[in-house]
C-alpha cells in the first residue's frame, strides 16, 4: 500500500471513529459531498486539504502519520523471546502497553510511580527488545502494530490472564458506563459462526477505536476492558439432571 492509501485509510478510519459523515465533514469543509467522496476515492489530497481535515477531526497531521504508519505494520505477533522479557518485568510491560497507546515520556512519569531515569532505561530496553525505536528528544516510535495479539499458549498469557479475567469480573456492573450481558441459548454451527464473525468485528472495531483515540491525551481517554467469549456451554446444574450426555 502506498503512503498516500495508508493516509487515505487512516482517514477513513478516523471518520469512522468520530461517527462523522462524508456530508457532515463536506459541510465542515465547505465542499460538496460529492467533492469530499471524490477526495477519498481517487485519494488527490493536497498537505493543505488534510490539513483542514485534520482539524475537523482534533487530529494533527505528526498523530495521523503515526496512525497510518501503525495500521500498516506488519508486526502484530511478538516473539516468544519478546513475551518472556515483558511477561518477567511488569514495569516493563506498563511502559510498553503505554507506548502502544501513545503516551510520551512525560507524561508517563506524571501518572505513574516511574521516574524519568526509570522510564528512560525501560524505554531503552524496549528499544533493544526490537519493540520500539527511541528516538532524540525520546520520541517513541513503535515497531510494531498498536494492537498486539498475544500468543495463545505464551508468557504473557500465562501469566496474567486468570488474574486480569478475575479483577475484570470482580466489578459489580452496576456503573451507567459498565455493561455485562450473558446469553445462553441453542444455536446451530451455522448460527455459531455467524454470531463469531459478528464478535470478531467487534473487537476489530474497538482496536480502530483505540487507535484513533491513541492521538488523544490520555486525560481524555480512560482505560476499557472488553470480554467476549463465545464456546458450547452447558450450565452444570443442567447437565447434572441429564440422563445422557449431549456432544
């Protein structure tokens, strides 16, 4: 893909996540929704029209770079290597997971128990791992893409999913913004697969998202936590009246 479609893209995906239209942004712009489509399609952007956009959208154009260059990475998987150092130092692993949501030096010291020296030796560990570049004036430039899929046997996993799926569950619920549904009902493979798909959308949505807002400050943005689970299950209490044993 070339620089001028990834910037299109993370265009598109910026609208996107500020539920904005093309007629909307067109009326922003003073242009016609028909001009604003042709923008998009045929990609003819001039430095001056993404400028403009760019401020419709309280984005600059140094964080829409980053988000193009981000979404093209090719880096989603770590190495197992890469796993066990940041599974090993839990500070470590803070100040990469903040990396990824574009937090800068300053600011991580700021909110949490790092100081500069600390961050900036972490920083540099990170760079030695091969997950970030630190560059002059320690600018974060990451290696790999914002989100990251851990490995599904791997350090990381093994070390803090029963503990995150345990705090994440321990929470009542009950907040306005707090949401926690269960269903349980028959449903066919195809069904199964359908409602798999709809739920793999949705997690690709929440990483858009995430990666749009990651141009925001953090005082903007609150940490989220998002479960979805979706396998054949039986509640015991059911299975124990069962005369046979259902596949």
């Amino acid at each position: 893909m070339s620089g001028v479609a990834e910037i299109t893209e993370a265009l598109k995906r910026c609208l996107k996540a500020r539920g904005m239209t093309y007629a909307r942004l067109a009326q922003a712009l003073g242009l016609s929704e028909a001009s604003v489509k042709r923008l998009f399609s045929g990609g003819g952007f001039t430095l001056r029209r993404i400028d403009q956009i760019c401020r419709v959208l309280e984005i600059d154009l140094f964080e829409l770079t980053q988000l193009a260059r981000s979404h093209a990475a090719a880096i989603t998987e770590l190495t197992p290597a890469q796993e066990q150092a940041l599974a090993a130092d839990p500070r470590l692993l803070l100040v990469f997971h903040l990396a990824l949501g574009g937090w800068r030096t300053e600011q991580i010291v700021a909110e949490y128990s790092v100081s500069r020296a600390e961050c900036l030796k972490l920083l540099l560990a990170l760079d030695a791992l091969g997950l970030i570049d630190l560059k002059p004036g320690n600018e974060v430039r990451l290696r790999t893409a914002r989100h990251v899929n851990w490995r599904r046997d791997g350090p990381i996993r093994r070390a803090y999913q029963g503990k995150v799926l345990h705090e994440f569950f321990a929470a009542a619920f009950d907040r306005p913004d707090e949401t926690l549904r269960f269903e349980a009902k028959e449903l066919s493979a195809a069904s199964r697969e359908v409602v798999r798909r709809k739920l793999e959308r949705l997690v690709r949505e929440f990483n858009e998202l995430a990666e749009v807002d990651a141009a925001l400050e953090p005082s903007e943005r609150d940490s989220v936590g998002l479960v979805v689970g979706l396998r054949p299950y039986v509640l015991s209490l059911f299975t124990r009246m069962q005369r046979g044993r259902r596949r």
